[in-house]
C-alpha cells in the first residue's frame, strides 16, 4: 500500500511497506532508482496555456486602443489643419475682396471716359483715356500683382477670378502707344483695323470688371 508524505518542492516521497523511496525533481527531471518504475504525470499545463493566451488577448486589446486612439488623433489634427487653412483663406479672400473693389472703381471710371469719348465718334485705347494716367495704371498693377500672388491662397472661385481678371486687364491694356517713325507707317493701318482692335481692348476692360466682381465679397459686389 502506497502512502503520501508531505510534499516540499523539489521532493516527492512515497512510503512501500517496509522501506522508504525518495523521488527528486532536480533540473526538470525526475530521479528513481532503477528498481522501481513510476509513472510522472506532469500538472500545471493548462493553466500556462491559459496564460498565455490571456496575456495574448490583452495585448491584442491594448494594440486595438492605441490604434484607436491615433487615429482619433490624427483625425483631431486633420480637422485642426483644416480649420487654419479655412481661417487663412478666409483672410485672403477678404484681402483680395477690399483691394477688388478699389480696382473696380478705378477701371469703371475709365470705362465712362471710354464710353464718352465713343460717343463723341472716337475710337480712344485705354492708354489714351486722359484719367488713365501713368500713376492711376501704375497704382492698378500694383493692386493687380498683388491680388494675383495671393491668389494661390485664396479659395478657389476667388483665385480663377483674379488670375482672370489679370490677363483680361494686360489684354486691354494692349502693347501701348508708339508714335509712328514714318507717314507710311502712319498709313499702313487702316482705321477699320485700329477701331476693331480698341474694340476687342474695351472688351476685354468689361470683361476683366466683372472677374473683378466675381472677386469680391457678394455684400459689396453692388455697391
């Protein structure tokens, strides 16, 4: 009859009648005596696979968290970048807006002279219109050049009107007045030729006012 001692850690007794056998654990083996055979079940296993995957679940659970969690931030600091670039266009849209309108109100006076001085059957280029001087231009481009470096920040409406109303306004412009060295060269253009071209010129004048309109903040845009 086989009977069970107290156990301590790294040895297992078992009492046989008449004699006393000691079985020790020592290294991760077990030592018995060769006349003796056991058989060793080895415990404890289960819970070790348990474990592991606990700790398995937890680490998955804290990878989904932070996961989470940068997102949520880098959706944060989307949203934050967004709101400085809708701020900063706002205030380039109402930078170009204010200088828009000045623009405007020059041209339209030069347009009125235009129309003026057609209505008495002349056919003035812009460069002619006595208001039209070298100042009032050289203002005018200045506020012009200045619309179109900002129209890169500008939204997107404001910045294609800019950009248009630029090349419309260079395009009225025409390449300028060039006194003629000669009578042929006085005669070579026919009059028809140079009231189609300060035509197209005035055209393109109204044509560069209402990008200039497109431009500037609807509350003032009838003012």
């Amino acid at each position: 009859m086989f009977t069970q001692h107290p156990q301590r850690v790294d040895t297992v007794f078992v009492s046989i009648p008449h004699d006393s056998l000691t079985v020790r654990i020592a290294s991760g083996s077990v030592q018995v005596p060769d006349t003796l055979h056991a058989v060793v079940r080895q415990t404890g296993g289960e819970w070790y696979l348990v474990g592991n995957l606990v700790l398995a679940a937890a680490l998955i659970l804290v990878t989904v968290i932070l996961q989470r969690r940068s997102i949520g931030l880098q959706r944060a600091f989307n949203n934050a970048d967004r709101k400085r670039d809708d701020v900063r266009e706002r205030a380039v849209d109402a930078r170009i807006s204010a200088e828009a309108y000045v623009v405007r109100r020059t041209i339209r006076g030069w347009v009125v002279a235009v129309e003026h001085l057609r209505g008495l059957g002349e056919t003035p280029a812009l460069v002619h219109v006595g208001v039209a001087g070298a100042e009032p231009l050289r203002v005018v481009e200045e506020q012009l050049q200045r619309m179109a470096a900002d129209a890169p920040l500008a939204s997107l409406q404001v910045g294609e009107a800019v950009r248009e109303a630029y090349v419309l306004y260079y395009k009225a412009k025409g390449p300028g007045p060039r006194p003629p060295e000669s009578l042929a060269d006085l005669q070579a253009k026919a009059q028809h030729v140079r009231t189609a071209e300060y035509q197209t010129h005035f055209d393109d004048l109204q044509s560069c006012l209402a990008r200039l309109t497109a431009a500037i903040d609807p509350a003032l845009r009838d003012r």
